[in-house]
C-alpha cells in the first residue's frame, strides 16, 4: 500500500469516486514548512470533476511554523497511478516527511523553490 497525503481535491468524495473507484478513508496530518497558494486549471475535465477552476498548490517556505493541513490516505500502486492522471502537469508527486513522522507522497509545484 501507498500513502498519499491529499490538501485539496482529492479529499472531495465525488473527485475519489470518479478517480479510484471508492470513497477513501484517511486519517488527519499535516505538511510542515508548507503554505497553500492557488493555481489556475485549465483542464476542462478536471475542473468539471472538481466544480473549482482554482486549486490548491503547495509553496515550499522552509519555515517550521507554517504547516498545511490534510489526509493520510491509504491507497494502491494502482490508485496512486490513477491519481497521477487526476492531477494536472502543474504537479508533481513528490514523497514527504509528515508532521507526525511518517512519510507519503504529495502532489507539489513541479519546480519546488
């Protein structure tokens, strides 16, 4: 199993059901040295899925004291796939280090300053 470490629309249920088929079960955690600004999709079909043309995008600042806020969801190689395709080129899967010690992947600027 893999975990995936969602801060926006992949918490949504309808956004889960269309991508992996299921509504996910996660438990609360927290990115630290993150802040959360906004990105503009284009993708028509992702916007639909999502009902938002803006979505959250992780900004890197190094300080402890900033921290975003999510899920630890608990999903298959396959559904960690299927994410990939859900999330638009803007991102990229990154693995990271959780507020609580463990460790999940995380859907990041493609270029992280």
């Amino acid at each position: 199993m893999e975990k995936l470490f969602s801060y926006g629309t992949l918490q949504q249920p309808d956004v889960q059901m269309a991508t992996f088929g299921r509504v996910l079960e996660g438990t609360a955690d927290a990115l630290v040295g993150y802040v959360l600004t906004e990105v503009e999709i284009t993708d028509e079909q992702v916007v639909r899925l999502s009902g938002k043309r803006f979505h959250p995008m992780l900004k890197y600042t190094r300080h402890s004291d900033d921290t975003v806020e999510g899920m630890v969801f608990q999903i298959t190689a396959q559904e960690l796939a299927q994410a990939d395709v859900y999330e638009v080129s803007l991102y990229a899967r990154k693995l990271a280090q959780l507020r609580s010690g463990g460790h999940a992947w995380i859907y990041a600027p493609v270029q992280i300053d």
